[in-house]
C-alpha cells in the first residue's frame, strides 16, 4: 500500500526551529516530485514548499530563507527544516507526491 506519514510537528515557541519528516512506504519517494503543503486555521490548504525530480526547490515567499527541504533517499524520506518560525506558520502540514497525501501533522507557535 502506497502512503505517506508526516511527523515531526509541535508546539514551539516564536523563533524556534522544527523539523519535519514525510515517510514514504510503497513508494520510491526520490521517483517523483513532491510538495509542502499547510492549512492554517480559517484558512484554505496552500503550497509551502516543492522539490521536483530534477532536485529544483521552490518556497513561498513568505518562507524562503527560513524553510528548507532535504531528502534521504535510503530512509525513503524528506525533511522539511523549518527555522525562525512564528505564529502565522501555525497549520496541519502535509506532504504529498504521486497523487498521495498524508494525514498531516500539527505545529503550533505560540509562546
């Protein structure tokens, strides 16, 4: 079975640092192009973050130079690092590739 799981999220305070991972089981991860999404509260899902399979990373503006993707390719993973967080970075984050999203995981800044 084909999915993804997200971990990593949690409460941290304003200029924090946390780091997420997607897991892929199923799936060759590396294979394909995958993205960062997040839905903050009241607000609709939007993309965060994306590394294509050519190894290109694309960030919102509002998270360049604080975001950053990396990916393991034996663990079948990829990490989001996400430095300087503040409170607008609140939401569910989720990765998804090949057509597959995971269930999400919750970071909250807040002091």
């Amino acid at each position: 079975q084909m999915q993804l799981v997200e971990s990593g999220g949690d409460l941290v305070q304003p200029g924090g640092s946390l780091r997420l991972t997607c897991q892929a089981s199923g799936f060759t991860l590396s294979s394909y192009s995958m993205g960062w999404y997040r839905q903050r509260p009241g607000k609709e899902r939007e993309w965060v973050a994306s590394r294509d399979f050519y190894g290109t990373m694309n960030y919102l503006d509002s998270v360049k130079g604080r975001f950053s993707i990396s990916r393991s390719i034996p663990q079948n993973t990829v990490t989001l690092q996400m430095d300087n967080l503040g409170p607008e970075d609140t939401a569910v984050y989720f990765c998804n590739a090949h057509s597959i999203w995971g269930p999400g995981t919750q970071v909250t800044v807040s002091s």
